[in-house]
C-alpha cells in the first residue's frame, strides 16, 4: 500500500502550485482537471472521500456536508485565496481541521486593479470606449463623459487593511486630499502609514468622494452597504467593491445609481458570481462590472497556487503553515 498521502485539488490550479505538489514526492494528488467549470458539488462530496487533505478555491463550499463527506482522515484544508467565507470555520475547529490561506500574495495586484476601476468608473471609461465604436463620438462637447476627479478629493476606505493601505498608497499621488477609514476598532499603527482619520460609518458615507469596501465578508458585514448607507453620500460620490459581493444589498445600490443617489459604482463581486447577464446592474451605464478578477495577474495567481501547495504540504507534515488561520 503506499505511504502517500492523499490530497484532492479542486481545481486546475496554476503550475507552479501543482509542480511543487508532484516534486514533493509525499502526497498523490487527485484534481478536478478544469479551470473553466467548477468541479459538480455531487462529484466532490465523491472525490473528497477518504483524503488527507483537500485544496481548494473560493467556488467550493466547505461545509459540515462536505466535511462528513470527506471523512475523518481529513487533517488539512488549504485555500488558494485571501477571503475565507466559503469556509465554515467552525465545523473545521470542531474536527481540529488545520486551514491554509494565502493573503499579502494578493495585495499588490488586488490594490492595482481596485485603483484600475475606480479610474474606469469615475472618469466612465466604459461608457467612453462603447460611444468611441459605436458612432456616439460627434463633435468634442464641453461636458460630454465628464467624471469626478481624484485630485483634492475625500478617499473612504471601509476597513482598513493591507490592501486598503495598498489602495491608499497607490491613489497618494493622484493628489487626494485625504483618507479617512472606518473599521470595527481603530488601527492607529496602519493608518499612520497613509494619514488617515478613523471616522463613524456614518461620516465615512457623508464624507467619502469615493468609496472603497475593503472588509471581509462576515455575518457583521453581510449588506452592510444598504439604502441607509447610500442614502448618506454625495450625489457625486463613487462606490467601488473588490471585497465580495456580500457586503452590498443590490438591490439598494440598483436603486442609488438608478436615481441619482451616487454617481457610480465599480464591482468587481457579486451575488451571484457570475451575476446573470439579465441583472438590472447590468442597464445601468454608471455601473461598471467586472467578473471576480481582482487578484488575476499571472504572477500573483501563481504565488497563490505555490503558496497554497506549501501551505498544504507544511500541514501535512505538522509544521506551521506559511499563511494559517488562528482557528
Ligand atoms: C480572494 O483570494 O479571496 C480573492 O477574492 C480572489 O483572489
């Protein structure tokens, strides 16, 4: 019988995370060989069956189904992204489940899309390169796709991290006037490193020229972006979301920019993902939508996946991970 250990990837994950896992010579791995569909949830409550250890990305839900599924042999649960709310966390403590991450790899990459997007939403980029094919191009007009402008403006980030600093660092030279954040406490020691004032949420969406969401999605957060919230900002005001989708009642940000509320708003996650192509965010011309691609650089999903594959790999050896979660 061999002494490898069995490990399921639920993906095609990029080559560098599946090299280091065949040159490791320690486990045998299995994996869903697409990047193009996700791997059916009645084939992966099949495949799970008996494995050490399962790798994973944020489309499979890691729950007490699919935990008892897996079965008892499971010591290890690796996750080739930064967000982590496809996990139950609980049920993973509750069978003493270690869990693998991969956060910092991504902040570069997350940040230079989120500023990416912000520019694509507020100076209406979108709308502008459809007009420039589509024969709306007449003469040069005085206000014709005039945007807002980041120079002397009030940058909000909601919750202030590694990639809201990121983001911060990035929109500095574009002459923002300030950053303020909020967050569940103050970060002092982060905030230093871009000015910023902590401010109430309430100010956060008064004050904010642009609105950046930069939480995790958690029970506290689910919709916490809401007809409250945009009914306290400007009319001027730009929201953009590269967190997940979750934070936001869509049907209130619909209802924001269809009536003037704000001026736009920029997501790069939905609910669902893919948001169907008949969702009435799609009509609105202030709405800019991209499709989960945040992190999608080939350098950083790569160190993703590498990272990933040593996260798993330590587990397996019960040695600390790289990247763990404090269960
Ligand atoms: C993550 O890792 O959580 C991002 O959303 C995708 O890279």
């Amino acid at each position: 019988m061999s002494s490898l250990q069995r490990v399921y990837v639920t993906r095609q994950i990029p080559p560098d995370g599946l090299k280091i896992l065949q040159e490791s010579g320690r486990v045998q791995f299995e994996l869903w060989d697409s990047d193009d569909v996700p791997i059916p949830r009645a084939e992966l409550l099949q495949k799970v069956n008996g494995v050490d250890a399962l790798l994973c990305v944020l489309t499979e839900k890691i729950d007490a189904e699919l935990l008892d599924a897996a079965g008892p042999n499971l010591k290890v649960l690796s996750t080739m992204s930064v967000g982590f709310d496809h996990l139950n966390l609980e049920e993973l403590k509750k069978r003493g489940i270690r869990v693998g991450y991969t956060p910092d790899v991504l902040t570069d990459s997350v940040a230079e899309l989120t500023v990416a997007l912000l520019l694509a939403t507020s100076r209406r980029l979108i709308e502008a390169t459809h007009e420039a094919k589509t024969g709306g191009w007449g003469t040069w007009r005085t206000l014709w796709l005039c945007g807002h402008e980041l120079a002397n403006s009030t940058v909000g980030i909601f919750g202030l991290g590694r990639i809201g600093i990121a983001i911060a660092e990035r929109l500095a030279p574009f002459k923002v006037k300030r950053f303020i954040y909020t967050d569940v406490v103050q970060r002092p020691e982060l905030a230093s490193q871009i000015n910023a004032e902590f401010v109430s949420m309430d100010e956060l969406a008064k004050q904010s020229d642009f609105l950046a969401m930069c939480c995790a999605l958690t029970p506290e957060t689910k919709e916490i972006c809401n007809k409250d919230l945009f009914s306290k900002m400007k009319n001027t005001s730009i929201f953009i979301n590269t967190s997940r989708g979750g934070v936001v009642n869509q049907e209130d940000l619909y209802e924001a920019l269809s009536s003037g509320q704000i001026a736009g708003a920029g997501l790069d996650v939905t609910v669902p993902e893919p948001l169907p192509t008949s969702h009435p965010l799609f009509t609105l011309k202030n709405c800019v939508i991209l499709p989960h691609i945040a992190s999608a650089s080939y350098t950083t999903r790569n160190v993703m996946s590498s990272l990933a594959a040593n996260n798993l790999l330590l587990g397996l050896r019960g040695e600390p991970m790289i990247k763990e979660l404090n269960l």
